[in-house]
C-alpha cells in the first residue's frame, strides 16, 4: 500500500542518518524565509576543483573516456598515486598495491566487507567518523567504540586497544587527522597501534582522507610502518578539493588485492572513469601550488576561528593540527550539546554540527565547527554567537 512502511532488512536499524542534517534543512527553510544563515557544519571545502582537474576532466569528456576502467582503477592514476608518495613522503608503494575506489568510502567499504565475518568486532575511537560504525553493522559485524579524552587530545590510550582486544576483534580503524577533532596521529603513535593489532594478527585500517591539510607540524603516512595487516584509505575528496567526483583509493597488502578487485567488480564494477582521468592532473605542479596556496588559507581560518572561541570560553585542548574541524567543549554554556545547536541556528543564524552525530561518549558535551567557510563568514558567525551567549 502507498504510504505503508517498508520492511526493511533487520541490518537497517543500525544505521542512523547524520543528525546534522536536520540542522541542515532546518537552515534552508530559515533561508527560503529570507533569514541568512552562517554555515559552519559542512565538511567539504568550499574551493571549487582546481582548474589544472577540471581542465583534464573536460578533455576526457570530450575526447569520449566515458567507458569502465579496469575495477583497481586506471594503471596511470595508480602509478601516480604511488609516485605522490615517494614525492612526499619517501616511502615506496607499487603501484599493484593501489585500488581506485568511488570516494574513501569505498575503500572503507571494500576493505570493511572483505575483512569483517558476522559477529567480528572492529574498534574505532568516539568521536569518530559515524560511517565506519556503520559499514561494519552492515557487514553484520560489531562496531566497538573506544570513548577518547579531549585531554588526551582524543587518541587512544596506549593500552585501550590491547584491553578491548579479543578472539573475536579483526582491526582497528582510525583516522588522521581525525574527523571531528581535526587530531594528527605521529608516526611513533601510529606505529604503536600497529604493533598493538598485528600482535593478535589484527588489522590496522588508517583513514588518511585529510591528508595534506596539516598546520605546523610534519606529514606522515602510516604506509611508512609497513605492508601487512596494513590498509591505507585516502581520497580526493578534500585536499584536492574534489568531493562531488567521488574518487578515492586504499593501498592494501599485496596479498588483499584480488579479492578487493573482485569485489569491486561486483559493487560497482569500476571508479568514475571522467574522475580518475581529472586526478591525472591532481599531483601536477600548478595543482600542487593552488593547493598549498588554500591549506594556509585554512590554517589562517583555524588561528582565527581557535582563538575566537576560546575567548569566547568555547574549550578547546590544544590546537588541532589537522582537516578543517574545531570540536569543541560546550559544557559550560549547556548540557546538552544538540539543543545548544538548535537554539544557535534559530536564535543566531549559525549552523554547526552536535557531537551526536560522532559517536555517544560524552557527545551531549561537544559540537563541530567547520571552517570551510572564508573569514570574513566565520567572523560574522562569531559576532553572533558572543551576541547569542551574552543573551543566555
Ligand atoms: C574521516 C572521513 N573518512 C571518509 C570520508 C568519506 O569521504 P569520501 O567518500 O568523499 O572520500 C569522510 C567524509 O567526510 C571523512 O570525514
């Protein structure tokens, strides 16, 4: 009957929709009402594609790259991919090793479907990327949160994989710099975990999606630490200012990849082909230079946006190194972090993110800013929430 409820599969219950998006939609009906909103929630850059990409998508088009590719992706995006690492970081990766994949989500997706057995449990930090807990209730798998400290500037304890870790654990999936602290994992701390999950034969999966928007302090890769039980998720998404052309990749031991091949020729057969001809011109040196100009463009915006909120008595443990988050202690302004972003939106105009849609570990106590947005915005936003705060 129109209207009835569908009966969805038992696995949906586990997979909620990003509460932010009420937030969302909230906004655009104040807007359609004429209110104009201060949009710190989105977390996409708010660059266009550099134009060395677009220029090399549009010649793909027209020279009619509208065809598959091979599903691990084009030999020549591969091969670069491997070449960005020796460029940036010394460390050599065959290309072999490289899979091509529709966003960091499908890497996360491949690599979480090809590891993950019914009842395997996979550990993640919280507040973390909610879609990995996801993916893995998908693959019928148990997402086991570890709640980190803001003291700690949100890494894992050293101790709290190896104490949560039992016969039934797979891997450890993290993220750096982290998505919503913006917290930038060292090599040393990498490298511990790696030890702490191969110890038990466990796998280490490290989402390096933020890769390249790093402030003050050096870039690594955990690819560095080695090749087993090793998977390395990336993306162009938001470095390289593509998140519409939904491309990504993972290096996987050698071993792995023709299994993720043969899924990804069941999933989704292949990457999009215009994308990975446009990522052709991601590593060029006009790309490179437009990029560096925008990844101090955001560092200036985070100096900016974490000296204004701490004045504003917003908590804040150390400067974030990392992506284009702030997330922030509320708990002296409210005690329930998602009322506080409601209350903001309608009685300021500024949009941000509440820490529930990162997890459940003193969520009620946290929220995002995003400063995907220019300074002169993020300054107007913060006028109005010290005007929002001082009215109580
Ligand atoms: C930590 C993290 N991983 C993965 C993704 C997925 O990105 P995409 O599929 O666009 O590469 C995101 C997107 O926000 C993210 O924040």
């Amino acid at each position: 009957m129109p209207g009835d409820r569908p009966r969805l599969a038992r696995r949906m219950a586990g997979i909620e929709p990003f509460h932010v998006m009420a937030i969302l939609a909230r906004a655009r009906e104040l807007e359609a009402q004429g209110r104009e909103v201060v949009h710190m929630e989105v977390g996409e850059p708010d660059f266009p594609t550099p134009g060395p990409v677009v220029e090399a998508g549009r010649r793909a088009l027209e020279a009619g790259r509208t065809h598959y590719t091979p599903a691990l992706g084009l030999p020549a995006l591969r091969e670069a991919i491997a070449g960005w690492y020796r460029a940036c970081f010394s460390v050599e990766v065959d290309p072999a090793r490289v899979v091509v994949t529709p966003g960091a989500s499908g890497a996360l997706l491949l690599v979480l479907a090809a590891l993950v057995d019914p009842g395997e449990k996979v550990l993640m930090p919280d507040p973390g990327y909610p879609c990995n807990r996801h993916m893995v209730r998908l693959f019928e798998g148990e997402a086991v949160s570890l709640g980190v400290k803001a003291a700690q500037g949100f890494a894992l304890a050293n101790d709290q994989v190896i104490r949560n870790w039992d016969a039934r654990t797979r891997a450890l999936v993290v993220a750096t710099p982290a998505n919503p602290t913006g917290r930038v994992l060292g090599l040393e701390q990498l490298r511990f975990l790696y030890e702490a999950v191969r110890a038990p034969d466990g796998h280490l999966i490290v989402d390096e999606i933020y890769q390249g928007l790093v402030y003050d302090t050096p870039e690594v890769t955990a690819l560095a630490l080695g090749e087993e039980n090793l998977f390395v998720v990336n993306s162009f998404s938001k470095f390289f200012g593509m998140t519409g052309w939904r491309l990504g990749w993972v290096v996987a031991p050698r071993v792995w990849v023709p299994a993720l091949d043969r899924l990804a020729q069941n999933l989704f057969l292949a990457a999009p082909t215009l994308s990975q001809h446009a990522a052709l011109a991601a590593f060029s040196p006009e790309t490179l230079a437009i990029l560096e100009e925008r990844r101090q463009i955001f560092q200036r915006r985070r100096d900016y946006l974490f000296e204004a909120l701490t004045g504003l008595g917003f908590r804040i443990e150390g400067r974030p190194e990392g992506a284009f988050y702030l997330y922030a202690d509320v708990s002296a302004f409210t005690g329930d972090s998602f009322d506080f972003c409601r209350r903001l939106l309608e009685e300021a105009g500024v949009a941000v993110t509440p820490g529930r849609d990162f997890g459940s570990y003193r969520a009620e106590r946290f929220v995002r800013f995003a400063y995907t947005t220019d300074l002169e915005r993020l300054e107007l936003g913060v006028e109005r929430i010290a005007a929002f705060l001082e009215r109580g």
